[in-house]
C-alpha cells in the first residue's frame, strides 16, 4: 500500500496533476445527486402497494378483538400490531405501545417526559437537575443528538469497537456520575458504523451499575430487520436482559416501519419495563386519544409475522445489497492502494461508514459539493455536530441508483485522495 506521506515529490505532483484533472471534468459534467440521507429506495416504496390497499372496504376496518378502527379507543394500538412489534424487538406486547409513524417522535416525548416530571427512580424531574448527561457512542445518529441537544443535556461521546461501544469505557462513566441519566444505542446496525451489539455488550448494558437511580437506555431498533445479505443479526432480547438482571426500568425500546414501508407512512412503537410503562401510558392518556388503527390494520395484515417481515425485508435487502457493493468496490478499486482511507462493510442497515485517515472531512465534503455531491455534513454523526478528528463521512448509499452511485463513489474517491495528499501527515489513532 502506498503512503500518502512517503511519496517522492515527482510521483506526488503527477498523482495531484491527474486527480485534479478528473475532479475538474467531474465539475464541468453537470453531476447533481443528493446522498444525504438514508432513504428508502422508490423501487422499495413501489414494492409496498400492498400497504395502500389492505383495508379498502368498511368491513375490513374490524380489528381481531372486534375493535371498530376507524373510531376512538384503543389508545396504546391494537393488539395484533403490538404482537407485530413484540416480534420484531423481542419485548412482551403488553410492554409495548405503539405510536404514530414516527419513533423519532416517540422518544422525543420519553425525553421531554423525563425533563418536566422524571422517570421511575428520578429524585427530581431531569429539568431540576443541575446537569443531566448521555453516553453517545460515536459516530452515530446526528438526529439523536438533535433531541439531546434541544433539552439542553450533555453529551459524552464513547468510541464503537466493532461489536458496540467500548463497553469498559461506559461502566466507567455510568458508575461513576449521578448525572449520567442514559445511553442512546443503535444495536443492530447501527447509523453510521453498521456495528451489531454483541451478546456481550447487550448483557453489560443490562446489567452495569449505574450511578442514576433512573438510568435508561435509549435502544433504537430501527435496522432491526434491515439485513443485506439474507442472514438476520441474532441478537438476546434486550428488555429479558434488563429483567434478568434487575433493572425492569432501564430499556426504553424504539422500532418503526419507516424503511420496511413507508416513510412517514408506515407505524411506530415504543417499549418501557416496571414503573416507566405506567408513568408513559399516565402521560399519554393526557397527550392524545387514539393513534391511526386503520393504518396499523394495514400493516399487520401485509406485515403479518416474523417470517413474512423476513420475507420481505431479503427482498429489500437484495435490492439494496447491489447499491452498497458498487460503493465498497469502487473504494477498494480507487483507495485500495493508498492509506488514504478506510470504510465499513456493513451486513446490513443503511450506512457505510467512510473514515479519512488524514483527515478533512470537511474539506473533502465541501469538494464534493461543488462539484455535485450533497454528502451529510462532515461532523454530523458527533455531538454539536464537530468530530474532533475531522475524519469520518456518513455514505447513504441506499436512494441513488447504482449508475450514479458509482459517480458519486468515485468523485469522493478522488477528493479523498486529493486532501489526503494536501494534509499528508496520517491522524494518530
Ligand atoms: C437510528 C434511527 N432512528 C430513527 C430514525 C427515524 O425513525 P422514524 O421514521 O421512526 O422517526 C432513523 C432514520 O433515519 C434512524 O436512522
């Protein structure tokens, strides 16, 4: 492999001569792409008609119990929907509430809940605390650190392994400081890393002890079923976990169907164990009197079960795995021989992650820009949106189609190399 600081200056200028060159031509093709962020591929949402037409007559509109969905009632869904997702993020039903469309939104309000009146254990609402603070293992999901960020609580980053994050680093913290009311997690293919929790560090997580008496664990299960290569992350049930070893309180599970059906259109849910079940249903029985059954009938009846939920998402997954195989290709055809850079392979999910090992992220991004390329913002996976190496950019590869993914892949490749070349002194890691 060749090293970017190790080149002779003759082979140096030739190679900046030539990049600059194909980034120009790049500038002058009229290229326009958004990869920003990971949607949902149009060939997937054409794949999901079924959804829009699952209920289309009054008599369909009668859930298994008999419930009249187009009405009132029914306030924390309907049962076969909270089966569905007891299923899906391995949580007794009765624990489990569904939402709107949206999880996002679900734990905005478990966090706004937690501020003005606590959770279970709380002394006090978080909002009378001198100073409340979550682990946030980085990179991760920038929208998290929105929420966080917008009630006004502190955010510790902790480094991902490979398998999660370093878990010795989070016992540390969370046994150390009162202050630390919680950790926000991706376990199963994690956004940006594509990191699955390993039974380990589910099990650590469920039974660390924590300085807080009302400590949680955010655990968003929103890849949950988003395999690439037909082989489901196998992962123990973390709200068993937290039972087993005494803390019924501690997980706060998220799901949602935003990229199994619709974005926006599909169905959410939230879990909570002792205590927090009761105070969040106390505090929803005031929020709202009934959620969209209709659209949670027409989920259950095409979503049905686990196996058709895998059915499914092998279909989604062969679609996107193509997607992802052109990126990591064209990185390795193009960056594999210098050490410019690194990238993760995900098995599934919705992200590569792309690491500069020079760093300029920023000023990497900034060239893609200009010449087309709407990456997301370098910084974006970090806390108050700054990465203190300056290293890591998010690739969505999931919404372009494969023709200007290769596009867009290589002109990143070529900015890449074109930083690396300025920066030339690798990062310490
Ligand atoms: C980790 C994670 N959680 C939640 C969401 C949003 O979920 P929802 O559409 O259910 O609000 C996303 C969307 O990208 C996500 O990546």
């Amino acid at each position: 492999m060749e090293k970017i600081s190790e080149m002779t200056p003759q082979r140096r200028a030739e190679l900046v001569s030539e990049l600059q060159e194909r980034y120009d031509s790049f500038r002058s093709s009229g290229i326009s792409l958004d990869m920003s962020r990971g949607n949902p591929p149009r060939s997937q949402l054409s794949l999901n008609s079924d959804i829009l037409n699952a209920v289309s007559d009054p008599d369909d509109c009668i859930s298994e119990d008999g419930t009249d969905c187009r009405n009132y009632g029914i306030p924390y869904g309907i049962r076969e929907a909270r089966e569905l997702f007891s299923q899906l993020i391995q949580v007794p039903a009765d624990n489990i509430i569904i939402g709107g469309s949206s999880s996002l939104n679900l734990m905005f309000d478990t966090i706004s809940r937690a501020v003005t009146h606590g959770l279970a254990g709380s002394p006090r609402p978080w909002g009378k605390e001198e100073h409340v603070s979550f682990i946030c293992p980085v990179p991760g999901y920038d929208r998290h650190y929105k929420i966080l960020e917008y009630f006004g609580i502190g955010m510790i980053p902790v480094e991902f392994t490979g398998h999660g994050p370093d878990m010795d680093e989070v016992e540390r913290i969370v046994s150390e400081d009162p202050s630390v009311k919680g950790i926000i997690c991706v376990p199963v293919y994690s956004n940006y890393t594509g990191d699955v929790y390993s039974p380990e560090t589910i099990v650590r997580l469920a039974g660390m002890q924590a300085k807080a008496p009302d400590f949680i664990v955010l655990y968003d299960d929103a890849y949950v079923v988003h395999d690439l290569y037909g082989e489901p992350a196998v992962i123990p049930s973390f709200f068993d976990e937290c039972v087993k070893a005494g803390h019924p309180e501690r997980p706060v599970i998220f799901a949602s169907t935003s990229k199994m059906t619709f974005a926006g259109g599909g169905i959410c849910c939230v879990s909570f164990g002792g205590r927090n079940l009761e105070l969040a249903k106390n505090a929803m029985s005031v929020q709202f009197i009934t959620h969209d059954k209709i659209n949670q009938l027409r989920h259950v009846r095409v979503l049905k079960d686990m196996r058709t939920v895998r059915e499914r998402m092998d279909r989604f997954g062969s679609m996107l795995l193509p997607k992802f195989e052109t990126v990591e290709n064209t990185f390795e055809e193009q960056l594999g021989g210098f050490d410019a850079a690194e990238w993760s392979k995900p098995r599934g999910g919705y992200f590569i992650c792309f690491r500069l090992r020079h760093g300029g992220a920023k000023r990497v991004v900034a060239m893609c820009a200009q010449a087309g390329v709407k990456l997301t913002p370098a910084g974006a996976g970090f806390p108050y949106g700054v990465d203190p190496t300056d290293s890591y950019i998010r690739i969505a590869p999931t919404f372009p189609s494969v023709d200007d993914l290769k596009k867009a892949a290589e002109l990143l490749c070529i900015c890449s190399l074109l930083v690396a070349l300025e920066n030339n002194t690798p990062l310490e890691v």
